[in-house]
C-alpha cells in the first residue's frame, strides 16, 4: 500500500444528507481499511531490544581489547596471510558478539511487532509521509552528517598535507566498474519495488537476487583493489609507501571501508528480505522494499561522492 | 509475545516497549549513574582536600576526571531528562506511544548496556583518562595504552547508537503522531523543548559517532588520523566540538523545557512571549551549530575565523536572554505558589543566570586566553549543568505523583531525621566548587547563628558566612509569620509558608 498514511476522516460522521449520525458512526472511514492490518492490536512487549543491546555490548567489549590480544601477519602473499592470538577472549567475544548481533537482528525483522500510526493526526509538515519512511529519512538524514564528517576530515587531512601532494591510492578503471555495479543495483533494487507493488513474487526475488549479486561484484572489486594495495604497492592503514603518507592510507581505507560496512549491512537486510519475499511476503505490502531502496540509494550517493574524492582527484 | 507481564515480574521490565515504562527505567537508571558520578566527585576532591596526600595515583586521578565528566553528561544529565521525555511526550501530544516502541527499548537497553561496559573498562587496565573531551594526540594507544581506553571509547559509541535510535523515534513521534488539531505553535513547552533538542541531536551525535568510530579505528585497527602531523589533533577539535557545542544545549533544553512548564503552572499564568520564546528555542538550535570555535579559540585557528566564532558566540547569547527575560516576566506577572517543584524550578533560573554570564566572558578571546585551564571554566560548566540538574529534579518532584501514583512523602517533623537534617543545613556548605574545611563546619551548633569573630576558626569560607545571613534571614521571615498568625514550614498543599509571599 504505497505512501498510505491512514487518516480516519472528519472527527463527526455524516449519514447521506449530511447530518450527524446519531451513534456517533463507525470510527474507521472507508478508507483506512485499505491499511493491511487496521484491526491488529497494537503490539507492546519484545525481547528482541534487550537481546540485540547485549549482543551490541558483547561484540564491543571484544573489540576493546582485540587489538592488543591479536598479531596480523600480512606476508607477502595472500597464501602467508595469518593471525596469532595471544588472548583468546577478546576475539572470541567479538566473534559470539557479531553472530548473535546477526542473529538477534534477524529476529527482531522476524518477530510480528504491531505499532500502527495514529489514525488521526496533525502531520505538518511532513503531510502525506508515511510514518516508517519519516523516520527512515531522518535515519539517512544522520548517516549522511556521519559520512560529512568522514569526508570533512578527508578533506580537512589532505588540505593540511599540501592539496596536491596526494596522488590516488587506487587504480581509476576498477572504482569506475564499481561506479557502474552501484548504480546499476539502485535501478535493479527499483525494479524490486516496482515488482512488489505489482504484486510479482517471481519478479519481486529476480530483482532483489540482482541487487545482491551486484553489491557482492561490487564488495568482491574492492576486495581486489585492498588486495592489490596491501600486497602489490604494499600500503596500507597505518603503512606508508612511496608516494603516499600513511595518513593518506588511513584516510582512503577507513572511509572506504566505512562505507563497505554499509554495503555488507544493506546486503544483510536484502539476504533477509529476498527470505521473506520467498516465503510470500512483500505482496501486500511493499514498503520494507522501499524503505530498503531509501538506504540503498544512500549507500549508492555516498560512493558517488567517495569516487571522486579518492579516485579521481 | 506482544502483551505485558505485571508490573512486579521481572520479565515484564525486560521486554516492555511501553513509553511509560521506558520512562521510569531511564529515570531510575540515571540516578544510579548520578551516584556513581558523583563519588568520582567526591574523589576528586578528596585528592585535592590536601597537596600532600595523594589518595590516587596521577594515573587514577585522571581517570577519575574523566569518567566523572563522562557520565555526568553522557550518562546522568541527558537519560534522567529524557526519562521525563519518554514519559509525557506522548502524553503531551496526544499519542499512543512513541512512533517506534521497540526502537525506544532499543535506546534504553542500549544507554544502560553502554554504561555497564563503561564501568567494566575501570578493570580492563584502567578506564580512559584522557579527560572527557579526550583531546587528540592524548586519545591514540601511544598514550593512553589501556585495553579500558578503547572500552570507554566503545562505550561511548554503543550510548550514540542507542541515542540515534531514540533522536529518529522522537522526531518521528512528534512530526507524526500529534493529535488532530495540535499544531507545531500548539504544543506545550516542555515537548517543544524536547523536539529542538532531538533535531540538535540527530546532526550532533552523528558527529560524535563519526569522530568516535575514527577515534575506534585508531584504537582497534591501527589507523593514524590523530596521530598524524597533518592536522590530526585540530581534525579531532573540530569534528569533537561541532558534536560538542549543541550537545551543551541538548543537555539543557529539557531541563529548560520543565522550567517553562513549572514556571507556566506555579505562578497561574501561560508563558510571557510563548511565540518568541519558541522562536528563540529554534534560534538557539540553528545557532549551535555556528559557534564550536569558541571551544578551540587556543589552537592555530587564524584569527579572523576565531573572530567570527566570536561574534557568532554573542549572537547565541542573545535568544538566551529573551527566555531568561520571558520566565522573569512570567514570575512578575503572575501569582507565585511556592510549592517544592516552584522552587527548584527557580534555584535553577538563578545558577543558570550566573552559570550563563560567566559563559559570555569565556566567549571573548582575550578572556578565554587566561580564563583557560582554570576554575572559571570549572565553574562556569558547573553551574549551568547544576542549573540543569536543579531544574530536572523539579521536574521529579512534579511529576512524581503522577508517574507513581502517589504523593511525594514530606520530611517528619520532629525525630533524629529532621535533627540531622536542620545540623546539615546549618553546618555543611555544599558549594560549588570549592569549601574550606568541611570538618570545621560541622562544628557549628543547630541554632546558632553568629559566624565566628576571626578568620581562623575553621569553617572561614566566605559563602558559608553567606548561608548563615540567609538563613538568618529565613528565620527572621519565619518569626514575623509567626506572629502574625501565617503558617510556616510545608503545608499540606505542597506550598512553602513563612517566606515573602503573603498567603491566604
């Protein structure tokens, strides 16, 4: 039901000559039963916040101490990549915690959580939005402040370095196909909703299995890029190697790995609603579709901006 | 599993997503973190009572400073307001709940998680001891190599998580869920000061989680941003006060919010200037994000730009000294009740003024040049987040009743309670931030009201001699009630008899 934002009509019902009914008349109008589920009760109790927030707590407390528990061994080749583990709890806890992070998360999308939006309300000047997509905007609307920032300090590191002291890190042709892949996954994750709203399981699981193989090319691209980088020209975080300093490296690894981390989480939430769309979901309803194309779209604009900055320029 | 277990079984506070219960789980916790940041106060002083003991270790005592900040502005002041937010938002708007009831139980459970990994970082080596501003170069593992560091600066960044996600159900909540009719001008005070400080919220504290996950990577993958020659520590300045400038009026605005309510409520009439103290709000929400210069005027920055952050800062003032004007005004036009809430309510106006006088000297340059480093800074900081806390247990008191169901219990008035009581009142000088010997002062008898002839016989410090003349003063008011025939003390409406307003 696209963009519907249930709105139960004027407060005093009228009978046909435009009198007020005598019993008050039926509290829903017509049309919020075109609202899937407008007579479902409001849910109230989840255990899924408390579980996914100790999930979060575990996965951090191993992270605090993995650094100094761990030893990475780059070698020379992939081949001698290896890791020593000097204390065991710490990466053991990060693993536990980011399983049970999946796993949890993966619930919470399962579980059948009631929260209608009020049937009557004042909404300016957000009229005509539904409640989820607000709330989704306003989501994007600080992830955009988070990756200003990262951008900002980019930029803020490369004025000081001297602006044309710095050469790209990575090559330019595989960030253009990975230009190129993004974009394309932000047509094919449109394709999903257009085959959501029309109802079309088939099309619907086409698009989302498209969208999901081409942000894995497009994780798989970046993967060689590292590669290359780490093992080729052999820089990396915090590694300088002629012609870049190593702040250079940080700055252009960090950023772009921030926004692969996005990439993965948006192609966990498509893993979780190419399932559901298997199962029949997404045919009446077709917003979580759309609300996923909102982030996916974000994560698109964001490498938009990321290419330039580091491949380009 | 979507109804609620009874209020009394422990499963029901781990799986509600009521906004209500929310509220009161924020609340409680909240004071909890108060304790906890208030004994590292109390160490704090007990290491600077005398130069020749050192109680902790340099080490321990920078990390006492810097939890101490922390949680009191990360972990007290805001989750205690945003129990109160939680709790009569929805109510004051009109809505069921919150838009996103899981995504609020989501919050708290991430605020209070993130807070127990804080405390664990305390056993991981030490906590962070860089100072809650964890300036860079200071905050990279080269210099504060402790496995607790990286946990305190995890724990920070879970509490931004669970705040992004509380900053997106009340902006939705309010934008989305008010009742037919209510416009954005129609809304009471106190939610108008939750939904400035939400959208200063959701551009701030994604600063801070971006500096905070850089600061992250630093720490747990080995990056150099902060470490770097080029600029590193200034990057660190900017992106930390950009958060940190509107995170000062995020955490003052609620507690604004309830003294435009207590204020409206006890002295009988709506809010002097409503509309330009909204317009005000908003100025002050759009202008804090024009003047976190004013936090680094000791830096590199050229002058002409730390000029401009001047100016921008004096600009700030300005819509600050319209709602001091407006609640005065308030006061002025209307018939005070001085019960409990009242007067909490107005302590907090009068730290918050002086709090607030002494922040405008800080924003000149030259000042700030000799002003930095010492107690003027301490001060100014103190009283304005006393202000704050002053106004919120007003709100506490207000809105007990309500949240309980019953009414906030009265002191006895005889027994070895109210003994021990009037002995504080009279001994004991809780200032801010100094006392001379605290020891000396509970010396003092209940009752006796000369202050000592010389300077030297212990409790000297200039503002106990001021306690001592206002309470005076106060038993001079209660006398002259007395006699003629008024009644003094707490009355059973709640209001206090016995000082200047005349009653019935």
């Amino acid at each position: 039901m696209k963009d519907y934002v249930p709105d139960g009509g004027p407060a005093v019902k009228a009978d046909e000559n435009g009198n007020a009914v005598t019993d008050g008349g039926d509290h829903h109008s017509d049309h919020i039963r075109n609202y899937p589920y407008w007579d479902k009760h409001a849910s109230h109790a989840s255990i899924w916040p408390f579980l996914l927030s100790a999930a979060l707590g575990v996965l951090l407390l191993g992270l605090s101490g993995f650094n100094p528990a761990t030893e990475f061994h780059f070698g020379n080749s992939l081949a001698d990549f290896s890791v020593d583990i000097l204390n065991p709890i710490y990466p053991v806890l990060t693993v536990v915690g980011l399983v049970a992070l999946m796993w949890t998360g993966w619930k919470w999308g399962m579980e059948d959580f009631y929260a209608p939006p009020s049937e009557f309300a004042e909404r300016w000047p957000f009229e005509g939005v539904e409640k989820v997509k607000l709330g989704m905007w306003f989501f994007l609307a600080s992830d955009v402040i988070v990756f200003g920032a990262f951008i900002s300090a980019a930029v803020f590191i490369r004025w000081n370095a001297g602006w044309g002291t710095w050469t790209p890190i990575p090559d330019q042709l595989p960030g253009l196909i990975n230009t190129f892949v993004l974009l394309t996954s932000s047509f094919t994750v449109i394709l999903a909703l257009v085959a959501s709203h029309r109802k079309n399981r088939k099309g619907l699981l086409a698009a989302l299995g498209a969208t999901t193989i081409l942000g894995t090319t497009f994780l798989a691209v970046k993967a060689w890029e590292w590669w290359t980088k780490i093992y080729v020209d052999g820089v990396f975080l915090s590694t300088a190697a002629e012609p870049y300093s190593a702040v250079q490296a940080s700055v252009y690894f960090v950023t772009t790995g921030l926004h692969a981390v996005h990439v993965i989480g948006g192609l966990f939430i498509a893993l979780f609603l190419f399932y559901r769309a298997y199962h029949g979901a997404y045919m009446e309803d077709e917003r979580p579709v759309e609300f996923f194309g909102l982030y996916w779209h974000f994560v698109d604009i964001v490498w938009v901006f990321l290419f330039p900055l580091f491949y380009l320029f | 599993m979507a109804e609620l277990p009874p209020t009394t079984s422990v499963r029901r506070w781990l799986v509600t997503t009521n906004h209500k219960d929310i509220g009161i789980l924020y609340t409680i916790t909240a004071l909890f973190f108060l304790l906890f940041g208030g004994v590292l106060a109390l160490l704090i002083r007990v290491q600077l009572w005398d130069p020749a003991n050192q109680v902790l270790s340099g080490l321990a005592y920078n990390e006492a400073v810097t939890a101490h900040g922390l949680i009191m502005v990360f972990w007290f002041l805001s989750p205690f307001a945003f129990g109160f937010a939680n709790y009569f938002v929805p109510l004051q708007i009109g809505a069921d709940d919150l838009a996103f009831p899981r995504l609020n139980a989501l919050s708290y459970w991430m605020y209070l998680f993130s807070g127990i990994l804080l405390g664990i970082s305390f056993f991981q080596g030490g906590t962070l001891d860089a100072g809650w501003t964890m300036y860079a170069p200071l905050n990279v593992p080269m210099y504060t190599p402790s496995i607790g560091s990286t946990g305190a600066v995890l724990a920070l960044f879970m509490f931004v998580v669970g705040v992004t996600a509380s900053t997106v159900n009340f902006l939705t909540s309010i934008h989305h869920s008010r009742a037919e009719g209510m416009g954005l001008m129609d809304m009471p005070m106190f939610t108008w000061s939750i939904l400035a400080t939400v959208w200063m919220m959701l551009f701030a504290f994604a600063a801070l989680l971006a500096v905070g996950l850089i600061l992250a990577s630093d720490r747990v993958l080995g990056s150099v941003y902060f470490s770097a020659t080029e600029g590193g520590s200034l990057l660190w300045g900017h992106l930390f006060w950009f958060f940190g400038h509107p995170e000062v009026y995020i955490v003052f605005f609620p507690a604004l919010g309830v003294m435009l309510e207590l204020f409206q409520t006890f002295s009988g009439r709506r809010l002097v200037g409503r509309k330009w103290v909204i317009i005000s709000i908003c100025l002050i929400s759009v202008q804090s994000f024009l003047v976190w210069m004013h936090h680094m005027f000791l830096t590199t920055i050229n002058l002409e730009i730390k000029t401009l952050m001047m100016a921008t800062t004096i600009g700030i003032s300005l819509p600050f000294d319209l709602l001091v004007f407006a609640l005065i005004y308030t006061l002025i036009k209307g018939r005070i009740q001085f019960t409990t809430p009242f007067l909490f309510a107005f302590g907090a106006l009068l730290l918050f003024i002086l709090g607030g006088i002494t922040g405008v000297f800080l924003g000149a340059i030259v000042l700030d040049y000799e002003f930095r480093g010492t107690y003027w800074v301490v001060a100014h900081f103190h009283y304005v987040m006393f202000g704050g806390a002053t106004a919120l247990f007003g709100g506490a008191y207000y809105w007990f009743p309500k949240m309980t169901g019953k009414d906030v219990r009265r002191v006895p008035r005889k027994g070895p309670l109210r003994r021990l009581l009037h002995q504080l009142q009279h001994g004991v000088l809780l200032d801010v931030p100094r006392v001379g010997d605290p020891a000396a002062c509970l010396r003092v008898q209940p009752g006796v009201h000369d202050h000592p002839p010389g300077r030297d016989r212990g409790c000297v410090h200039p503002r106990v001699q001021l306690l001592h003349h206002v309470l005076q003063l106060r038993e001079v008011l209660r006398l002259r009630a007395r006699r003629r025939g008024q009644p003094v003390g707490l009355l059973a409406d709640g209001r206090v008899g016995g000082l200047l307003a005349p009653t019935a």
